[in-house]
C-alpha cells in the first residue's frame, strides 16, 4: 500500500527566519532584521 | 562534512557543485562515489551504484554566455546518464537552468565569483537543493532556481517497471526557454521541468501543448516561468502551465480551523501522454516525492515555516519562498530539513 492520494497532516513547528532574527538581534544587525522581517511580509 | 542533512550558506555555483557532490559522497551507505577524478573545477560526476543499478549525475557549471532562442544565459547543467566516457554517454537527460540571464549579449555575473544563497537537502536518496543568485544591475533576468534529483526506493514504486528509479525536477522563477528538440544547437542548453530517466523528459507548456520541435514555449512563448496552479480556475481550466510529468494534487495549506498543514506528496509518473492542449497529460503514477514539496502562500504559510510529519516519523521541511531581484514570482516549494 503506498501513500499516493494520501493528504498529510503535518505540524507547523516553528520557523526558520525566527531562529535567524534572533540571531541578527543578538549581533545588533537591524538591517537583516528588517530583511527578515519583509521577506515575511511578502509570503504572509 | 555530514552527509545526510541540510545545509544553507552563500557560495560559489562550483562551490555548491562540490558541495553536493562531497556530501554525497560521505552518506554513509556508500552508494555515492566520484564517477571522474578528471570532472572538478565547476563540475562533478557524481556516480550512484546500488546492486546492478547504477546512475551518473553529472552537475556543471555552466559560465560560458549561451545563446538561448530568444535571451542569454548561464546556469547549472544537470545530466542524468547510465553511462560515462569522459563524460555524459549511454541514455541520457539533460536540464540547464539558466538562473544567470540577460535579454542580450554581456552578461556581467561570473560564476566562479559571484554568490548563491542556497538551501540543501542531503540523502542517500539524492539532493534538493534552492538557490538565489547574488543580484547584479546588467543582468536582468536573473532567476531564483530549484534543482531537485531524487532516487525513490523500489519498493515504494506503485509497480514494477523495469527503468530506473530516480527522477529529476527542475525551475526557474524567470527562464525556462526549451528550444526546438530537433536542433544540436540546443542541446544541453533546453531547461526540462522534468526528467524520469529514461522514459521521458518535460517541458510544462511545450508538452502540454506537443510541440517539441517549436523553437521555444513558455506561459506565453518566451520562456517564463508560471506558478502551478493553485485550484481550477475558470479562466483557465486548471493548469495548462502545469509542469508534465509531476503532479502536485494539493499544495500545502495551513488549516484555519486547527492550525495544522495539509498536503499531497508530489507524484511522479512513468510517462506522458501527448495528445496537443491536454489538461491531463501523465497517467502512469509510479513513485511520490520524498525530498520536497509545493505549498501555497495564501492560507498563512510563510517563508522559513518548519513542518513535521506526525510521530513516530522525524521528517520535518522547510518552507522557502525565494524569488529573484528581476521576478517577482517566487518559487514555493518545501525542502526536507531532518530526516
């Protein structure tokens, strides 16, 4: 039995652009915070 | 280096190239290996041998501007091969994903120089991998790219068939020119959507329309790229700009109700069927997509999103949204982020 036609039920876990602006605050690069924080925009 | 897993930086397309290759190499199960010492420098054989089934991937860069049917370009050549001489040979298929683009002469990026973001899924069954290209002001049709060359396991297979088992899957955000199949010229320079060795390769609308011998076709006949469709929509009927060969019946979704993400695993078929201006063109489903796939912005997903596949499964994906400096349309597709 495979898994074609099967619709998955995932978990949304978190997100990787949080994890790099945590990283950008931490070394104060507010540009890439603001990068980070409009890429978001456009998908959201 | 680690092998399996995933990967993100800015480098260099040789880099990258050796990057694939070197991290293929050192998954443990040894299914991997250097297909020739003599492809370096921009380019790598990287040679798969499981049992008596053996595949060349070769991955090239390509830096030489190429004279495209209408635009020029330079990008990345994969070819799939069941054979090597020196190169490429045997049955072959070959994709260019021209991501390095101009609509003349002079294009300015150099890859051996310039950057690209990229994002990596390693395993034994292949790579997928995403990348955006370090803008430049002359080159104005730079494209964000997916490469995505996969090996499923046999027996997941919907049937027997006797051909290979790998698949490749191949976009640009903004060129996809596929010149006329009839022509030398074009050979190794045609961007094909998808590639299952060696039963057939695809082009979205060229095959959906059956016209291989037209000198190019894209969503509107120069060669760009169009997203997949999201529902059936009236005004057009589906997905005449669907890529041929793969399908996606549901791009994932965030519900609204819970909170939680539904979707469909990419399914490959095993041929094509080519009648001119078909809606449904691939009726053969012989595997799913493990190493990626397709979401659908507008329910709440966003870019750099992490989904996991419900327990006792540890696979999770990362969502990427990447579009270039010169297209606006992005590339929605899911990588795999843990195994």
């Amino acid at each position: 039995m495979t898994e074609l036609g099967k619709v998955i039920q995932a978990n949304l876990v978190g997100n990787e652009n949080d994890k790099e602006r945590d990283a950008a605050i931490k070394l104060q690069d507010w540009k890439m915070v603001d990068e980070l924080a409009q890429k978001k925009n456009q998908t959201g | 280096m680690a092998g399996v897993g995933y990967y993100t930086g800015a480098i260099t397309l040789p880099n990258l190239i050796d990057k694939i290759a070197d991290e293929l190499n050192t998954v443990a199960s040894t299914h991997w290996s250097n297909g020739d010492a003599a492809w370096s420098a921009g380019k790598r054989c990287c040679k798969y041998v499981n049992g008596g089934e053996t595949m060349y991937v070769a991955l090239e860069t390509v830096n030489t501007q190429a004279a495209l049917p209408t635009y020029y370009g330079k990008g990345l050549r994969i070819t799939f091969s069941d054979a090597w001489s020196s190169g490429p040979s045997g049955n072959k298929q070959q994709s260019f994903i021209a991501f390095e683009a101009k609509t003349a002469t002079g294009i300015a990026g150099d890859l051996t120089t310039m950057l690209i973001t990229y994002y990596l899924w390693i395993e034994d069954a292949g790579f997928c991998v995403m990348g955006v290209p370090e803008s430049n002001t002359t080159d104005n049709l730079q494209g964000s790219f997916i490469a995505v060359a996969e090996r499923y396991d046999p027996n997941t297979k919907e049937y027997s068939d006797g051909s290979g088992n790998f698949y490749g899957y191949f976009r640009c955000n903004y060129i996809e020119q596929n010149a006329d199949r009839t022509s030398p010229t074009y050979d190794g320079l045609r961007l094909e959507n998808v590639m299952r060795p060696f039963r057939y390769i695809a082009h979205a609308y060229k095959e959906y329309s059956n016209t291989p011998t037209t000198t190019y076709y894209g969503n509107t006949t120069n060669g760009q790229y169009t997203e997949i469709h999201k529902s059936w929509d009236a005004a057009y009927f589906g997905h005449s700009q669907d890529p041929v060969g793969i399908e996606f019946p549901k791009l994932a979704i965030k519900s609204s109700g819970n909170g939680k993400v539904y979707y469909c695993k990419p399914v490959v078929h095993n041929s094509i069927t080519l009648y001119g201006f078909r809606h449904e063109t691939s009726f053969d489903p012989i595997a799913l997509s493990d190493l990626f796939m397709a979401w659908r912005p507008d329910s709440g997903l966003v870019d750099g999103d992490i989904i996991a596949l419900p327990s006792p499964s540890t696979k999770k994906y990362l969502l990427k949204s990447l579009n270039s400096v010169d297209k606006a349309t992005p590339l929605y597709y899911g990588i795999k982020y843990n195994a």
